[in-house]
C-alpha cells in the first residue's frame, strides 16, 4: 500500500486548482504591487481582489484583512502589536490554555521579559473554557484574551460567543487564532464578534508562508517591522500575491466542499475510533465527541509511549503526529492534555491522526490491522502495562 498520510493538521499538499492559480503570478505576472507601471498594477488588483475573495469568506471588510506570513505571525502582530499599543495604560493579558506555542510563547515573553501580567485560562477535560473563568480573571488593566476557536491537537471547537462578551464586557480586545478552524467550519468574525483573528493557507490545501490577520475596524495596534507602506504599514514588506492567490482559491475550494468535506470526515473518523477501540482494549479519545473538527482524531493507548508509537506507525508507512506536530521531539507530554488533566502516562501515550480529502476506509483500515501488533509490542516492553 502507498504511505498513508494521517497529519492533515501538520499541513496539506496543495490542491493542484490552487497551484494553477498561483503559477502566473509567479512568472509572466510578476510585478512589484508597489510599482505604479503596468506590471505593478497587476500585481495590485490581483492582490486587492484576494484580500476581496479572503475578507468575504470570514465575512470582513477587505479594509480590516492583512496578508502576513502565516498563523503565527498573524498571532505575533496580534499579541505584541496590541500590547505595544496599550501597555501604558493595561497591563494584563489572558490566553487559554490549551493554545498554540504560536499564542502561549508569544504571552510568556511579554509577561517575563517585558513584565505583563498574565493569565492562563483553564479548561475542562474536554478543552472547553467557562465564562465564568474568564470572569474571575480579568481585571481592569486586561488589554487582551486569546483563545483558540480549533484545537490543533484534539479538534475541540470553542463556543467563543459567551466568551467575546464577556471580555468585551470589560473592554478588553479578543483574538482567537482561527488556523485550525479556517475552511473546515464556517467562520464569520461578525457572528464570533472578535477584535483580531488568524489564519493560514497551509492547512487546507494552501500553500505554506501566506495567511492573515483580521483587525476589527477602530482596534489599534503598533507593527512589528517597520520600512514600507506595504499592508497600511501594519504588515511591511514586498507583498506576496502568489500566495495571497493562492489562499483566496483555497478558500472558495474550501467553501463549495465544506459540508460535503465535513460529512465525510465525521463518518470516517467515527468509524475509526469504534474500530479502534474494538482491536485494542484501553484506548482513549482525547477531547470532545461533539464540536470536534471531525477531520482530528487523538487518541491515547495506554501502555504505549507516543513516540514509539509514532516511529513503529512510520515504519508501517503511516504518518502521525505525536502532540502538536509543532513540538514533536519534545519529550515532556502534550501541553493540551496536561491542561485537560488527563493523567500524565495517559498523555504521553497519545497519537494524533488528522484525516483529509485524500482519506479512504481502506487507508483507515490498513491502520486498524497493523496496529494492534504495533502497540501490543510496546505495551509487552512496558513496565507499567501489565494486563
Ligand atoms: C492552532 C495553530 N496556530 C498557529 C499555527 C501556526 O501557523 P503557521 O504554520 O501558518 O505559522 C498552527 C500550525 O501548526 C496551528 O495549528
């Protein structure tokens, strides 16, 4: 069988409509959107309407949309810029926490090297945040909460309404960052009511180095560079308008398969977990049954360390993530499971299948049959699995 690629939530290839309309804005339409002849005009209305096709898939002014590298510069600009904009008179950020390094990395340098005070948001065992906890944290000098709409590791999909209101209750901005959300649910930052909002091209079926950052009109935040006028000198630098092409059609493709795409994935993956959790005893799904994006599958097997399992799984021709794929190497178990509190053993057994478009149950069914030899070899070796 060809390698079965199991780690949509890594990245995706990229849809070959997508490539088709990036490729003449790589050579004959190669112009600078900054020049005023004729090249550079091009360039300029082919980067205007992308801005056009992305602000209306997330329902935004093309005004508020700015095109940057990706979800974490998107996070970056929206952490530091509001806290460089607002830092003498608030002082306290608050970020959930099961986010991204992107997110938390991002909080932790502003509150130790900057001195922000900073909050992080618990979550129940599903990966869900209360308003109630948002309530007993924030405070007055609260510029900012950060909160995921889609976790990367477990799928859980935040009901960020009640908790929009009560941040904007207390006047404070609210980012999610929406990279593992963005075309696979619907996202309108109207009906979410966000301040600021990231996304990325590269998780579904984009090219990797383009995305955005959605800045509500009248939110105010500094830039991270400075030297051009590119972006309303939010974002300088040489625009990309490939890639800003690129991330419009992925999106429309998005858009006309999301339902059908969903309905797939949801019936694949549950039919994944059942078969599982019928070939092997003790193997838990991590995160939510409901509000899941589908397409995201954790899963831990006791007895068996999520590395190992990773490696034995590749040698079988199956690519997995263990943790974010983001962090993989780490040795400490996922962030995202600690702070759901499951028990630690537990986590570091956890396997993170994340399915896409080129999935099929045959794929799904070859890993059903190759891994309880895998996982059963690991639990023999194991000095705490002893059933
Ligand atoms: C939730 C989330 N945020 C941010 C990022 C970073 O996005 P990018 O790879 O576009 O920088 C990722 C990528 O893994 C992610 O899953």
């Amino acid at each position: 069988m060809d390698p079965i690629y199991l780690d949509h939530n890594a990245t995706t290839p990229v849809d070959t409509q997508v490539v088709d309309a990036m490729i003449p804005y790589m050579s004959q339409n190669f112009g600078n959107a900054s020049s005023v002849h004729n090249f550079g005009r091009d360039a300029k209305v082919a980067l205007e309407n992308a801005r056009e096709i992305v602000a209306s898939h997330i329902n935004c002014e093309p005004t508020e949309l700015y095109f940057t590298s990706g979800g974490t510069e998107s996070d970056n600009i929206a952490i530091l810029g509001t806290a460089e904009k607002y830092k003498h008179k608030k002082n306290h950020l608050m970020v959930g926490a099961t986010e991204h390094h992107a997110v938390l990395e991002t909080a932790e340098y502003l509150h130790k090297k900057n001195g922000f005070e900073l909050d992080v948001i618990p979550v129940d065992k599903d990966g869900f945040i209360s308003a109630d906890s948002i309530n007993e944290l924030i405070t007055d000098k609260t510029f900012l909460t950060s909160i995921m709409l889609a976790n990367n590791e477990t799928g859980t999909i935040q009901n960020l309404i009640p908790l929009v209101g009560a941040v904007q209750t207390k006047r404070a901005l609210f980012h999610t960052d929406a990279v593992q959300a963005i075309g696979k649910i619907k996202v309108d930052v109207k009906e979410l009511g966000v301040d600021l909002l990231s996304l990325t091209a590269h998780k579904i079926y984009g090219p990797k180095g383009i995305g955005a950052l959605f800045v509500k009109q009248g939110v105010r935040l500094e830039p991270l560079f400075y030297g051009g006028s590119h972006e309303k000198k939010r974002r300088p630098g040489t625009e990309n308008i490939a890639g800003a092409v690129g991330l419009a059609k992925t999106l429309e493709i998005a858009q006309s398969r999301m339902e059908a795409d969903h309905k797939l994935l949801t019936e694949l993956s549950d039919y994944f977990i059942l078969k599982v959790q019928s070939v092997l005893p003790d193997v838990y799904l991590n995160g939510p049954k409901e509000n899941r994006i589908p397409q995201t599958v954790n899963l831990s097997f006791q007895g068996a360390e999520g590395e190992s399992l990773l490696l034995g799984l590749d040698l079988k021709g199956i690519a997995v993530s263990s943790g974010s794929a983001c962090t993989s190497g780490a040795t400490e178990p996922s962030h995202v499971l600690q702070a759901m509190g499951i028990d630690k053993v537990i986590s570091q057994g956890a396997i993170r299948f994340s399915m896409g478009r080129s999935t099929t149950k045959e794929q799904l069914d070859y890993v059903i049959s190759v891994l309880p030899e895998v996982v059963n070899r690991l639990r023999e070796l194991s000095p705490i699995y002893n059933k």
